[in-house]
C-alpha cells in the first residue's frame, strides 16, 4: 500500500512518520513523505500533479496553515492550504481509486454550546483558520473515499507551538523572579503528536465501506484550559528537572489578551465512538504531556 504524506516536516508529520515503523512492515507500506520543498500545497495545479504521478492509495494530508492569526490578515493562502489542496487532492484520487485522510480541527466549531461536539454537528467557525479549514472538510467529504478526522490543541516536542513557548517562558522567567499570564477561559483537550500519529494510521485501516467513520474525533483524555496546560508544562518539566522551577502562571480572560481572531471558548470534541472505532485508549493529557517531556528530557533538551 503506498501513502502520500503531507506536512512530513511539521510536528505532526514528524510523529507520523515516527509511528510508521509499526505499520511499514507489517502492510507492505511505502511512505512517501512530501513536505513544502517537494510540494507546495498553496499551488493547486502542483498538488494535482503530484497525486496523478505517485497515484498513492492514501494521502494523509497533515500539511496544513495553522498560524490562526496570521490568517486574519493572510485570508488567501490560508484558503489555498487548508481548502483548495485537500479539493486537488479529491479530484485527482477520484480518477483512480485512491483514499484521503483529511486531518481537521475543533475550530470548525464555535464553542457556544458547553459540551462536547459530536461528529454529525454543523459547523460554526469563527474566524479565517476554522472556516478554511472547515471548506477542506467540505471538499474531502464531497469525494466517497475519503475521512475527516478532527482533533485540537495539538503539540510535540519539534516546531514551533505553545508547548514549547511557554517551557521556554517558564525557564526564563522562573530564573528572573517574573510571571507568565495565560488565558484561562478557554476550554479544550491538548493533544500529543504523538498519540494523534497512532489515530491517523489507525484510521487508515478502519473498515473503508462504513459510512459512519467519515467524520472522527480524536483527542487525548480530559479537559483543561490553556491557563491549566500551562501550569502543568512548568510542574511536570521542573519534576523531570528540565527545568529549576517552573514560573508562576497568573490566568487571565480572553478578553485581557486580545488576538486578531476570535477563539472558541469550548472546543472539546466527543471522541467516544471514535477511540471505540480505532481500538485506541486514550490517555490523559497530563500523562500524554509527562511522556512528551519524557522524550525531551532523553533527546537532553
């Protein structure tokens, strides 16, 4: 079976790739790893050719725009990554066969209802990130062979993300005397690389003629605000002595740490048919969190 990765640079395709060896010889995989240098996933045309010449059986689009700011003000670019590749994608695949995991978001969500989002809910999203990335999940969906599978908050040991941010700030500051506002009325699931890597692959081998895992959800265990991830970042590096001491964390509101796009305030996405469907525990985000730390700590960062 061959997949066409995308995004095989960013911290998602990284841990993908990581979690392949359990895969590759075991269902006579090829692993084709794309990136922006090989493809550029804002050229429509250019994806259309890459799909047509490796004519892979699935592509597992981790590629996406993430900056949910910068998209404010980026609005066509964001719309070329997250909606116009995954629509090349579905029109080449569908001249031969071929599968798409579209890896989505809770952004498509605008967090007004205070539980859980189903799979089967409208979306709602608030600013440029979710709407263009909820317009890839539209174009994915209109092709038959194709899943979307949503998840949030997610982090890893590599690129640039508000894990690492705020271990760096908590190293910092903490050697200083000085705090660290973190906005704490905002509510979801911060999810590991490296557990989302394990739903991505699981969700390649679920039963492609059933209709009901179009659509997955797939976190880590839990819930907890951004104020609370970021304690647990300082407590748990500072206990692995990653750190001397963690920095204190003072929460804020939303609307004390304005931000050119709109948040949604809940995002947890209900996940409960979809850990039942891939045959995954889940875990919880402050053990998912310790096993990241873990990973750094042996790498010596």
């Amino acid at each position: 079976m061959k997949v066409l990765l995308t995004g095989s640079n960013g911290q998602l395709g990284k841990a993908i790739i990581a979690e392949s060896r359990n895969y590759v010889s075991k269902f006579n995989i090829e692993l084709i790893q794309s990136s922006r240098h090989n493809m550029d996933l804002s050229n429509y045309e250019e994806c259309k050719k890459i799909i047509n010449f490796y004519k892979p059986d699935w592509v597992l689009n981790a590629g996406a725009y993430t900056l949910v700011d910068k998209a404010e003000s980026q609005v066509s670019l964001a719309y070329a990554v997250n909606a116009k590749a995954p629509a090349a994608f579905v029109e080449v695949l569908e001249t031969f066969g071929g599968r798409l995991l579209q890896v989505s978001t809770d952004f498509v969500f605008n967090g007004k209802q205070g539980f859980p989002y189903l799979t089967n809910q409208n979306v709602d999203p608030l600013g440029v990130y979710g709407s263009s990335k909820a317009e890839g999940e539209k174009a994915a969906l209109e092709y038959i062979n194709s899943r979307v599978l949503r998840t949030s908050w997610v982090y890893g040991p590599t690129g640039k993300n508000f894990f690492l941010t705020i271990l760096r700030l908590h190293s910092e500051r903490s050697k200083n005397g000085q705090s660290l506002q973190v906005v704490s009325d905002q509510i979801g699931v911060p999810t590991s690389t490296k557990t989302l890597a394990k739903a991505c692959w699981k969700s390649i081998f679920l039963d492609s003629n059933n209709d009901s895992y179009r659509i997955l959800h797939w976190t880590d265990a839990g819930a907890a605000s951004w104020f609370d991830f970021a304690v647990s970042i300082g407590e748990i590096a500072a206990q692995l002595n990653i750190i001397e001491s963690p920095a204190e964390v003072i929460p804020i509101s939303t609307k004390e740490y304005p931000t050119p796009a709109r948040r949604p305030p809940y995002s947890i996405l209900d996940c409960i048919d979809t850990r039942e469907a891939l045959s995954l525990n889940p875990v919880h985000w402050r053990k998912a969190l310790e096993n990241v730390l873990h990973d750094l700590k042996n790498q010596g960062t």
